[in-house]
C-alpha cells in the first residue's frame, strides 16, 4: 500500500470528509440580503442551543452577519446543488435568481432551495487566520420539507443513496 503525504494540505484532508451544504444569509442594516455557501457548520451545544458558523473574512456575508447581530442557516435539500453553486459564485445577483423571504428573526430564508432553516442570533466571534468564527444561538428552526439533505465531500455534491420512498424513515418531520 502506498501512502502520499502532503504537509499541512487541509483542503484534501477536508475532501475525504462529506458534509452537508448549507447557505448562511443575513440582511445588512441598509436592507441589503447577502448570503454564502458554508459547509464549515458546526452543533456546539443543545442548552443553549448554539451552532457555529465559519465565514471568510472580509466577505460582505460576514459583515452582515456582524452588524445585524442575526442570520439564517439554510440547509440546502438535494435539489438545492444550483443555489450551492451560485452562493458559492459570488454572483451579485443571486437574490434575484432564487426564491427567498425575509425572516425577523434572522437572514432571508431560501424557501425552495433549503429542506430546514435555523434562524440565529449572534453571540461571539472569533477570527481563525482568513475566516471568522460565528457562534450563534438557534432561535428558531423552520422545517420546509423532508430533510433529504445536498452533501458535499471529494469536490462534489450528492445525497444519498437509499431509495427515495425508504430515506429517513426514523426522522420526525413536523411541517
């Protein structure tokens, strides 16, 4: 068996690791919605409910995030590869292109792309090098759907792979 070593390449290391998609989004104080792809999200604790977010530093999405003190995570369903895409684009017109509201408690909610949305109130930050760690508690979680989540890992995205009638059939889904 052969073995290849590389130093310190984490973007390999986190290829051999499929996570689930999400997009983070917040609305600026001036009414401007922004949002970003994230597979850095993380549960920290369930009292209080709290999850942590890594958004890179000196994104407009983070700068949002940080002045309005709220955002939304948007767990994507596994149709939602085409918003991924564009959130993770950059694309300046990406409200424009996707189905969203407005949430009080958060960021825009991404209603046709995302299977669950967990709105979140800021409580810490830290920077990590060229990200910034967002702690959050989870005020409110909107369940949209089925959770058949998008997952990406290996440079690709998929979902799983059980019969579509036989997923998760151990899961409470509240509509």
């Amino acid at each position: 068996m052969s073995h290849q070593r590389n130093e310190a390449d984490v973007r390999r290391l986190m290829a051999g690791f499929p996570t689930g998609v999400s997009i983070v989004t917040a609305m600026a104080p001036d009414g401007v919605p922004w949002g970003m792809t994230c597979t850095s999200l993380c549960s920290v604790a369930l009292d209080p409910p709290t999850l942590l977010v890594c958004l890179r530093r000196g994104s407009p999405t983070l700068r949002a995030v940080l002045d309005s003190g709220s955002l939304a995570v948007n767990l994507l369903h596994e149709h939602g590869r085409p918003a991924a895409e564009m959130f993770g684009s950059g694309d300046p017109d990406r409200f424009e292109r996707v189905a969203w509201t407005p949430a009080p408690g958060g960021g825009p909610h991404l209603v046709e792309a995302a299977h669950t949305i967990a709105d979140c109130t800021v409580t810490d930050e830290q920077p990590v090098g060229d990200h910034t760690v967002v702690l959050t508690e989870v005020t409110l979680v909107t369940a949209l759907r089925s959770p058949v989540p998008l997952l990406y890992g290996m440079r690709r995205y998929g979902a799983w792979a059980e019969d579509a009638d036989n997923r998760l059939l151990s899961y409470d889904f509240i509509s």
